[in-house]
C-alpha cells in the first residue's frame, strides 16, 4: 500500500454535506454505546428520548479576552464539545464584583436567526452585527436582557449552541438546490463568506429541516444535540469556584424557552424560567405546527410526555413560566390547560409554592415587564 492511501484510510471522514462537523457521527455513535441500559429517572427518561447523552464537561476551556462597560465585566470563552467547531461564550457579571454570586445560564432564541447566537441576547465585546438591535426591539423591549440580569448580580453565561453563531454550519453544506430556490444565489462553492448573514438565515431556517435527517439517520434528535450542549454549559458555570455552589439557574425566551425545559430536571440547576413557550400538544394541532421548531418536537417525545410535563420535569425545584394572551404562537386555551396540568404535578410534589405562571397583555416577546419580573423571581431563588 502506497502512503498515500495509507493516509486516506487514517484520515477522519469528510462529509460534504456536513463540512467542520464531519465528526458529529462518530461522536453520536460513542455516546450511544456509553448510554448503557435505559435510565429510570425523569431526568433520564427524558435523555432516552431526546437520544443524545453527550459528554458531561466542556473540553478546553480557553479565555480569548476580557472587556468591561455599561456596568458590565465580560469574560469571552470557548469550549469544544467534542465534535464540529468550538462554542463561542460570553461570561457576564457586575463591574468590579470580587464575590460568589449566582449563576445563571441564558438562552437564546431560535427567532429564525441562526447565523447569530449569543448576540441576539447580549451586547459582548463588540460592536452588535446588522440584526441584533432588530430582535431587541422585536422582542425583547430594545435591550438585550442578558446584559440587564448581569447588572442585577447575577454570573451569566451566554453561549452559541448546534446550529447557531460560532455552532452553525458552513453555508457550503447547504444543498445547492435550496440555496438557489431559497435566494437566487448562485454559488456557494466559497463557504460562509458566500453568503451575507440574511441570506444565510433564510437558507438555515430550510436547513434545519436537512440536519433534521442526519439527525434521524444517527438516530438522535436535534433536541437532543441542543439540549446536551445546554447540560454541559450549564455544568461549567456551576463549576466555577466565583458562582455560588448549590446549583445555577436557566431561563429563556421562545426557543431558549424550549431548551430551558430541557434543562430544568437537571441535577445542577437550581431554578427554570420559560418565557413564551408553552402549550399542549393538542392545542398546538390547529395550524400552530408550522412556525416552531423541530426542537419541541423530537420524534418520540409525545409517545410519553407532553409538553407542558417536559416543563414540569422540573418539580419540585422552582419554575416560573411566562406567556403574553396575545401570542400568535399558541392558544391562551393551551397555556391555561399547561399551567393546569404543571401546577397539579407540583401539588403532587408536595411544592405547590415552588411553580409561578404569570399571564402578560403582550404578543409573543419577552418585553421589560416580564423581564423585570423574571430577574426579582430568580433572585428570589438564592
């Protein structure tokens, strides 16, 4: 054998339509043969649906650079997860405070938006790109409110996740045919450069429905590959010898509501916000299927939960959910009928006083006022 074949063979695979995550498929298969038998927890029957246990702490911790302004310190870090290219994180906390404070892990949305992450929620060290000021004002009353909780004492953590920001995939895996149909642009033969931001989101959002296939074909989920890099984030920030031991906290608006549901039945946190997304399954069937995301449906997950149980998970640890009565996203029937079957599993957990629901005269968002309320009920946690 020639070396050169002999290289071929010990090189990793390249697949095309997978580019720097040509490593997510032996990686899947390794935590499927770690899985072991079926766990009898809540918290583990829910990982044997999503099918993605990943790994438990983030490789390589690196820190790129510090900033300070607008009463914030920031701290910019990535992490390996293990396969396709390195999270990007931004750690925030109050200028100049030296004490253990609480964590909290907050999650960004989904809002159709994947080649920002962590920028949809919070300012960082630099300049904000073309399309965060937009989703502040869309949806979170014109500030991004990581910033905000930070201010109020807490150590948060605001990382990319699969799919988006430094996690999302190079626009030259995008199936040719989609990029055409979706904006006419001709050629992505030269990756992410190829495409402006806009144009990469409206292909992504076609995408997902793509990386929902390999997803099935590995015999995982999407849910289950963001909801593993969300244990692992949330894991680190509880680690850190500056946040207080005990446990951190995890809240989110639309999609990052989703993956705070995930999160909540986790040993490590301590107490769940879930803004904006909150429905019965039922209740989601008239025409209300189409505008989420195939993360509040990974296949297999209403075979044994709805979703408002997924949320409930979390009992008896405290759990505040959110939801504006004009929501175009859900039915005010579904959220009332979620808040119904959350608070009874509460009661049966013998901490009624430990699940919030508030009702908002708001659309789908997570304006101040729910903002403000959010950040005094989880400083009322510690």
């Amino acid at each position: 054998m020639n070396r050169e074949a002999a290289a071929t063979e010990q090189d990793p695979p390249h697949y095309r339509g997978l580019g720097s995550y040509s490593d997510w498929p032996a990686a899947v298969t390794s935590a499927r043969r770690r899985a072991g038998d079926p766990h009898e927890s809540t918290s583990g029957a829910l990982l044997d649906v999503l099918a993605f246990d990943g790994i438990v702490d983030a490789l390589s911790v690196t820190e790129h650079g510090t900033w300070n302004g607008d009463g914030i310190d920031g701290v910019e870090l990535s992490w390996s997860v293990g396969y396709g290219p390195r999270t990007r994180a931004w750690l925030l906390k109050p200028s100049g405070s030296t004490e253990q404070l609480p964590g909290v892990v907050a999650l960004h949305c989904h809002s159709h938006i994947k080649y920002y992450g962590k920028e949809k929620i919070a300012t960082g060290p630099l300049t904000p790109g073309a399309n965060e000021p937009r989703i502040w004002q869309e949806f979170y009353g014109g500030r991004p409110w990581a910033d905000a909780l930070a201010r109020q004492g807490f150590m948060v953590l605001v990382h990319d996740v699969f799919m988006w920001g430094s996690r999302r995939f190079d626009s030259s895996t995008f199936p040719s045919e989609l990029v055409r149909r979706v904006t006419g642009h001709p050629d992505v033969s030269r990756g992410d450069g190829a495409l402006t931001a806009d144009m990469y989101d409206r292909c992504a959002v076609d995408h997902e429905l793509v990386l929902g296939k390999y997803a099935n074909l590995l015999s995982t989920s999407l849910a289950g590959m963001v909801a593993s890099e969300d244990r692992l984030a949330a894991a680190y920030l509880s680690s850190r010898p500056d946040v207080l031991p005990g446990g951190v906290g995890c809240l989110g608006f639309s999609g990052g509501g989703a993956r705070a549901a995930y999160l909540a039945s986790q040993p490590f946190i301590k107490a769940t916000g879930i803004v904006s997304m909150m429905s019965t399954y039922d209740d989601l069937l008239d025409d209300l299927v189409a505008p989420h995301t195939q993360i509040m449906f990974p296949p297999g997950l209403s075979r044994t939960y709805d979703w408002p149980q997924v949320a409930a998970s979390a009992a008896p640890k405290p759990l505040l959910v959110q939801a504006g009565e004009a929501d175009e996203m859900f039915t005010a029937a579904g959220v009332r009928t979620s808040v119904s079957i959350i608070r009874a599993t509460y009661e049966r957990a013998r901490s009624p006083s430990r699940f919030s629901a508030s009702l908002h005269d708001a659309g789908h968002c997570f304006n101040r006022d729910m903002q403000d309320e959010a950040f005094n009920w989880m400083q009322a946690q510690w």
